[in-house]
C-alpha cells in the first residue's frame, strides 16, 4: 500500500512585506524591499542599522481565546500565522478533531526578548525585577504550546530549534507526522522576532551588509537580519479533497544532512546531500526540478557556496536552467521562519506558476554564475520547486513542493 | 505498517550526578543516593534555594586534552561525553562513523540559555564590537547538536527538539520514525541539558524548585504527599538507535526494541487537572496503539515525576486513565527522585535507566517517600529497590511517560531484552 500523500492547504504569512498570502506573494511577484534602518531598538553603537521588521501587526485581531499580551512576540506572529492559514484553508473549528490537529514550529531563538529584558535587569543590579513568568515566556517550546493553547489542539505539539533551517526541518516533521497516521492536520511552520542577541552577532561577524541585501550579486555585502512567522495547514491529499479544499502544492519529498564541519561556515558537500535526499525521496529527477528557492542569505560565503552546491546536485548545465531566487534580497533574514516563508513561496510558485526574483541584482558573479531571476518576477511552468535553507550547526534542510497532478 | 523497520537500542551512554554510566548510576540509585549538594557553578549566596544537581564535571577528563575545548560551552561539552560513550557502548565508535552517515537527534529545553545570556550580556557592558564571535555561534539552541555533530563527525541527520522536560523522550520517538521510515540507519537520540544561573533563577522566581515557595524546607520528593517543587539538574543520555538489520548485520548486541511512541497536548497548559490527564491519556494510548500493544501487556514504567505538586499528580491521573486499576500494580522506575528535573536530559535518563534497571533486575526506590500524596494511586513505590521477577521467555515490555512542564506530553513503548549473558550481570548485581 502506498504511503498516503501531503498537501498544502493553507499559508499563513507575517513579514517585513507585509501580513497575509494575497499580500505577500503581490508584493514579492512585484519586487518590493522591505528592509529598511531598525526601528524596534537603538542602533547607533553599530557601524550597519538596516533590518527587516513586521510592521503594522495587531495581535489583537488573531488571539481569540488566549490574551496576546501574556506572550512574547514570536508567539504573537505565530498564531497571527496560524490563525489566517486556518482561515486560507477554510478550515472551521468545528470541522476537525481538535485532538487530531498537531502543530510543528521551528524557531532560531525562541523568544529572545524575554531573555534580553531578563538580562537588562541583571544587569542593572535589579534582580527583583526580573518577571516571574520568564520561565513561562522565554523557553521555545512555548511558541508551539501557545498555538495548541489559542485553538484548542490536543494532538503532537513539537518545537524544533534548529536554527535558519527550522522552518524546513518543520515541514519534513509535519510530512512525517501525517504520513504516520499521528494527526489529520498539521500546522507547520516557523517563528521568529527581531532580537537584538542576533542582531549583534551577525554585526560582529561582519555580515550584516550595510546598504543593501544583495545575494549573488558581485557586490554583495551581507545579510540583513528580519522577523516574521509562516504557518502552512498540511494534510493529505485524500482529506483535502474530500472536503473539496483547493490545493496549492503537495510535498515530495525532503533531505536533511549535518556538515560536521563548522559551526557557522557552510559546506557545499552538506547541502549537496540534503537536496540529493530530497530529490531521491520525491523520486525526482534534477531535470524534472523547475525553481529553486535558495538560501540565498546574501552573504559572500553563503552564496557562493549554495551555488557550488547546486552545481554538484544537478550538474553545472542542468544547474544553469533552473531558475533559482533569494527573496531575503526583499524580506531579509526572517531566521527561524525564513524556510516556513520561503515553503510557502515555494507552494505558491507551484499553484500560480510564477517565480519571485531576486532584487538589487546588478553585477555578475563568476561564482555565482546559475539564473537567479534577477530583478523581475517570472512567469514560467513551475512543476517541482526545491526550497533549500541552512543553518548554524551545520545543518541544512531541503524540502521539495510539487503540483498535485491529479486535483 | 508492515512496511515499516524495526528500531533497536544498541548503545546507550550518559553524564550525571550519579555516574557516568548506566550501570554506575543504578548502582547508585538502588543504593539511595542522590545527586543533590550546593552549588558550585554561580553564586547562590542572595538566593533562597542553593542546591541542585550538579555535575562534577572536568571537560578534559572525558573529551581528552589533545582537542580545542574553548569553542564548546557546558551544555555541548556534556553531550559530546554522553554521545562518546554511547557510541563506545554500541560499538559504534569502532565502525568508521564518518562513512555511515550516523544522525543525532537532541533533546533540550534551552541549548544553552547561559551561552545566549552571556554574549547578550557582554555586549551590553563593554559595548557590541566587544561581542564574542565564539559565542555567537553557541547561542543558537542546536549548538549542542551541532558541536557534537563536529567532535564525532556525524554527518547524518542532525536535529533538536524543545519541549521542557520532555524535550529527550520527544526526541527519541523523532528519531524512532526516522529510523523506521528508512530515513537514516543509525542515529544517536536522547537529550541534554546544563544547569545555569539563568535557568535556576528562571525557575525559582516562578516558585518551581523544591523550596521556593513561602520558605517552606525543600522537598522535592516525587509522588510524596509533602513535595513541594523539584530539583534542578543537569546531564546528557542518549541512546543508539539503529534499524534492526543494520544492528544485526553488524552483530551489535540488542539492549532494547523502541516499539512505538506518542506525543500529545494539554491545551489548557497544565491549568486543569482533568485536561491534563486527558492527554496523557490520549498519548500513552497513541504510543500503546503505534506499539500494536495493550495497556495490560505493559510491566513496567518510568515516570517523569519530579516533586511538582501539579505535575505528579496530573502524571498520575493521565496514567491511572490509561492502566485502571492495574496501575497500582506495575512496578514503576522514578529517576529524578535521584537524579533530578533536568529537563532536556531527564526522557534520556528515564529511557536509558529503565533499559538498564529491567536488565539488572531491580527498580531503584525513592528515597525519603513518606506517604504518597493525594490522588496518586502508585502503590509499587516505596523507599527501597523492588527486585524484578526471574525473566520469562519473553522481553519485558515498558512504558515511559514524560510530562513537560507546561501542556505537553510523550510516551514511549519499549521492549527490554534480557541480558545476553545473564550470569555475568547477575554477578554484578548491586545491592
């Protein structure tokens, strides 16, 4: 008996772009920038200030049952997130088992928020003052425990913190999870905010890039550190078409590999073997793959290692056909909910057959020599698109969505 | 289903307060001992509670000197030990690892919130160009996985799991499917977690530890009817999962099966009794069906029971849902009566020390139990170890049960074999 097959059903966004999917991927097809000098904490002890920040979110309008004023930001995006792809996927509280719904997050730092006001106190001597709840905010695992909580879910709840990669690693969960029979419907996705911790890591790194987001591009200087959530309603095919809901793309397949090799520098032969898996596990050839959307964090090792990568995938003139974008050139770095992002763009490339591009592309790079859509959206057949991340810990997640051939 | 591969247990390896192996733990556990003294780590000195679990822990003593330890905070150092000595127990560390793309699969609440807190700190102070690169990259929460990834050279799937105290068990059920669905072939999985100043003043400030609440004298004592918190500790456990003709087809030694698992989620977050015991009923009962097993079919458990006053008894309602009756029957492993909460390890010790015990024969007691505490029908405990009848024909059959400390909940079913050499085992038996 074959295994039963997953579909995407419903996308939840909350980015620099803006909130929502009819919003979000409008502006992505258009270009748009979302970066812009931080507004959420004070940069002038810094040489670089750009940052991709959410901006106009009301958590008010998504929290229903829980109060969003007990919860960190993350939290907050989270279920911002989860609540519109509910709604995108017309799916009702009524219409499920509560106990059968599990929801899957991945996240780079959790709530760093609570853990930096934490530290202002400690700081300052003022230990009285540190919140009694830190423990009830900070952890997290509380990003997924406040979904469950806000709709009322009893099935798997899992958090998995792996870094810039964790949106990914959640869809690879979610596709297990449902193919195993442990739930009817799976929220997947990724949660981060903006925080200062990573902030000053990436600055001290030197790879904040100080004018523009670039990747690819000859001049590339960095990448800029953002926030943001994406929650996709996964469930199989049978049970999407029973219950006759549109389907934007199903998932193939997924690879995940560790380096072994560095903390944070990338190894071209890791992420070669996350997207070889995937492509085995999808039974997809490297011809068949029609977009790819990269990692592409804008920073010169990163992309050029990618693009190494790619090429020892599928060959360097089967790599120069596939179209390949970084929409972190316009939302930035959204960390933890950056692959949930880039797998919603994935599933909306398949269901509209566009492909984002990657802007301020000006200057060629000999390494860096593949077709990365540069400046301007693309309509072109998008059968199967590869959505590739990687993180810190050497660990890298490629997840392939497909059209669902038979509707 | 069928399609699906058997998973077995071929290692397993641990750092505690108790000893740096299965065997020495249990000893010491059967024994009566506990890990608990005053801390060493932070200064406690304005601090309402200062004794925890800590670690006697000399980097160099179990990872060698001939390597760069700076990069690797406390939290990567200990899990680096537990995956060494795992590897070492399967056999493992005798195949060339690079070459069979092993997995990790860690369990943790915080990574190391030490790490984070610290850079944080510094930058603060001195100013952001005086932020430690070197830091940095440990204040992502799979740093640990990470740096043990690089010291073993495990190249295969690589993941962390959050979750609080169930973060190791959960862990070990993702990596079962792993396993099972033909992802990878081998794969290290349990937890680890560190004590640190951030976590315990986390913790105290929220009234959770043993003792911090209305200066009522510590007692974190699980299952009693006094208990009034838990103590804080730390460790890494972890175990060698493999597919069974992976396992078999290199002779490795069988400890245990991992015959199924279930996670499940209280959507009132530990706030209502009966909603907790309902997933825990509703996850014991997804881990027993993943097992193709009964409730009655289970000998033995290992409880995550820490002291808490809501979470012991919430744990042993959502069990008594599942066992009935029969629940005041079954002999019951509780490692944190001794070793402590310590939250991302503990599913790694509860796994790691019940294989162990059911193989040695006897179930360490909890110490200092007095009388167990209201709504809590767990009549096998008492103070001293329970010696285990002769083994039948057959493996025993195991459930453990972790609870995380605000709505979640894991379970994993396990078939403990006999040891292949009973006599030599019986030989060392403690006593």
């Amino acid at each position: 008996m074959s295994r039963p097959r997953i579909a995407v059903t419903g996308i939840g966004l909350v980015t620099p772009l803006g909130l929502g999917r009819k919003t979000v991927w409008k502006r992505l097809l258009e270009g748009h920038c979302g970066i812009a000098p931080v507004r959420s904490y004070d940069t002038s002890r810094f040489n670089v200030h750009l940052g991709a920040e959410v901006e106009d979110f009301n958590p008010e309008t998504y929290f229903e049952n829980t109060d969003p004023n007990a919860v960190g930001q993350a939290s907050q995006f989270a279920v911002g997130a989860a609540r519109m792809a509910l709604t995108d996927a017309s799916i009702a509280s009524g219409d499920i088992d509560p106990g059968r719904v599990a929801v899957v997050m991945g996240t780079t730092s959790g709530e760093p928020r609570e853990v930096e006001r934490f530290n202002d106190h400690f700081v300052s001597g003022e230990h009285e003052k540190i919140d009694e709840n830190f423990i009830g905010l900070y952890p997290c695992h509380v990003i997924a425990g406040i979904i469950s909580e806000e709709f009322g879910f009893g099935g798997p709840n899992v958090m998995i913190p792996v870094a810039c990669a964790a949106g990914n690693y959640a869809m690879a969960h979610g596709f297990d999870l449902l193919r195993a029979g442990r739930a009817d419907v799976v929220l997947a996705g990724g949660a981060d905010s903006f925080s200062r911790i990573t902030y000053t890591g990436f600055a001290r790194l030197g790879a904040v890039a100080p004018e523009l987001c670039q990747p690819f591009d000859k001049n590339r200087r960095g990448m800029v550190p953002g926030e943001g959530a994406a929650v996709l309603v996964l469930e199989t095919v049978q049970r999407a078409r029973e219950r006759g809901a549109p389907i934007y793309a199903e998932i193939g397949g997924y690879g995940l590999s560790c380096d072994a090799h560095h903390m944070t520098a990338a190894d071209p032969d890791g992420a070669a073997r996350a997207m070889a898996m995937a492509l085995v596990m999808a039974r997809v050839l490297p011809t068949a793959v029609s977009y790819i959307s990269a990692h592409g964090t804008g920073t010169p090792t990163n992309d050029r290692q990618e693009t190494k990568a790619v090429k020892r995938v599928f060959g360097e003139r089967i790599a120069r056909r596939v179209p390949i974008s970084s929409i972190k050139s316009m939302i930035g770095h959204t960390m933890g909910a950056a692959s949930a992002i880039e797998a919603a763009v994935c599933s909306l490339a398949v269901a509209s057959q566009k492909v984002p591009p990657t802007i301020h592309l000006e200057t060629a790079d000999p390494e860096c020599d593949l077709d990365y859509v540069a400046n301007e959206a693309r309509e072109i057949p998008v059968e199967v698109a590869m959505n590739n991340a990687y993180a810190f810990g050497g660990n890298n997640a490629s997840v392939i969505f497909q059209k669902c051939q038979i509707q | 289903m069928s399609s699906r591969r058997r998973v077995v247990v071929t290692g397993m390896g641990l750092v505690s307060t108790l000893g740096f192996s299965p065997r020495s733990v249990h000893e010491n556990l059967v024994r009566g001992l506990d890990g608990f003294g005053p801390i060493q780590l932070f200064d406690t000195e304005q601090l309402s509670v200062r004794t925890a679990g800590e670690i006697a822990f000399e980097a160099e003593e179990h990872l060698g000197t001939g390597r760069n330890l700076r990069p690797l905070d406390r939290t990567a150092r200990l899990v680096i030990a537990a995956a060494a000595r795992t590897l070492d127990s399967s056999g493992l560390a005798e195949v060339e690892i690079g070459s069979q793309l092993v997995g990790l699969v860690l369990g943790s609440m915080f990574g190391s919130v030490h790490s984070i807190a610290a850079f944080d700190r510094r930058a603060l102070i001195a100013g952001p160009s005086y932020a430690k690169p070197l830091q940095f990259a440990n204040s992502v929460i799979n740093a640990a996985a990470g740096q043990t990834a690089i010291w073993h050279g495990l190249k295969g799937i690589n993941s962390t799991i959050a979750g609080g105290s169930l973060a190791g068990l959960s862990a070990l059920g993702y990596a079962t499917d792993l396993v099972r669905d033909g992802r990878i072939d081998t794969v290290l999985a349990g937890g680890g977690e560190e004590l640190c100043n951030e976590s315990f003043f986390g913790f105290l400030k929220a009234g959770r530890l043993a003792g911090s609440r209305n200066g009522a004298p510590a007692r974190s004592v699980p299952f009693d009817a006094d208990r009034n918190g838990f103590a804080l500790a730390e460790g890494a456990a972890l175990c060698s999962l493999e597919a069974e003709e992976t396992a078999r087809g290199r002779g490795a030694e069988v400890l245990a099966e991992i015959l199924g698992h279930g996670n499940a989620f209280d959507a009132s977050r530990g706030r209502e009794a009966a909603s907790a015991a309902a997933a825990i009923a509703r996850g014991g009962a997804a881990a027993l069906a993943d097992a193709g097993l009964n409730a009655e079919e289970i000998d033995l458990l290992s409880l995550s029971g820490n002291g808490s006053p809501e979470g012991d008894r919430h744990e042993a309602l959502g069990l008594a849902e599942i066992f009935g009756e029969r629940l005041a029957e079954i002999p019951c492993l509780v490692v944190k009566a001794g070793l402590g909460e310590s939250l991302g390890a503990s599913g790694g010790f509860q796994t790691v020390m019940l294989i162990e015990a059911a193989r040695r024969g006897s179930i360490p007691g909890i110490p200092g139990l007095k009388r167990l505490g209201v709504q809590i029908p767990l009549k096998t405990l008492s103070t001293g170890p329970r010696h285990l009848s002769p083994w039948g024909d057959r493996p025993r059959l195991g459930l453990i049960h972790a609870l995380g400390l605000d709505g979640g909940t894991s379970s994993l079913v396990v078939a403990i074999h006999p040891p292949s050499n009973s006599g030599s085992l019986a030989g060392e038996q403690a006593s």
